[in-house]
C-alpha cells in the first residue's frame, strides 16, 4: 500500500489479489492519515483512533461510531503506470 498527493486530496493505492484499488487517505473521524496504518487483506487501519477501512469500497468497515464512507477510485493500469479515475 502506497499513498500519493497532499493535504485533503491525499490517496492511497493497494494490491489486494493482483488487483489494485484507490481510495482517499484522510480518516473523516479526526483526519488521520490512513495511508500510514498498518494494511492486512484488504483492509486499512487508521493509526489515531484504529477505524478499520474497506480499500476496496472505502467504507468504515469497524468504528465505535458510524463514519460516513471515503471515497474510492478506479485505478487503470497501463503496463507499469496506474492511472486513478478521480
Ligand atoms: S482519525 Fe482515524 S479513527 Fe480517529
């Protein structure tokens, strides 16, 4: 997993089964940066608080409290370059 950008148009990348998927890197909780958690599966944890985030979806996947999903990206890959559809 990989993140991309600054401030609030920060991104993450992630391989989950050779297929990859992009989504925003801001936790909407109080704005950790979910491309620092720790990756397992297909699922980010917020390093702050520990919300847990379907890459795949970009929605809060465990909380203590509902969290409005992030958005998710298609990414295109031609030959080594992944383009995100934002
Ligand atoms: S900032 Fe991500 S869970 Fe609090």
């Amino acid at each position: 997993m990989k993140g991309a950008g600054k401030g609030e148009n920060k991104i993450l990348v992630a391989n989950v089964d050779g297929k990859f998927y992009a989504m925003r890197a801001i936790c909407n909780h109080h704005g950790g940066p979910l491309d620092e958690g720790p990756f397992y599966e297909k699922e980010v944890t917020c390093p702050w608080h520990g919300s847990v985030w379907d890459v795949t979806t970009g929605k809060c996947t465990w909380f203590s409290e509902p969290l409005k999903d992030e958005p998710a990206y298609k990414v295109v890959v031609e030959g080594d370059t992944l383009f995100v559809e934002m």
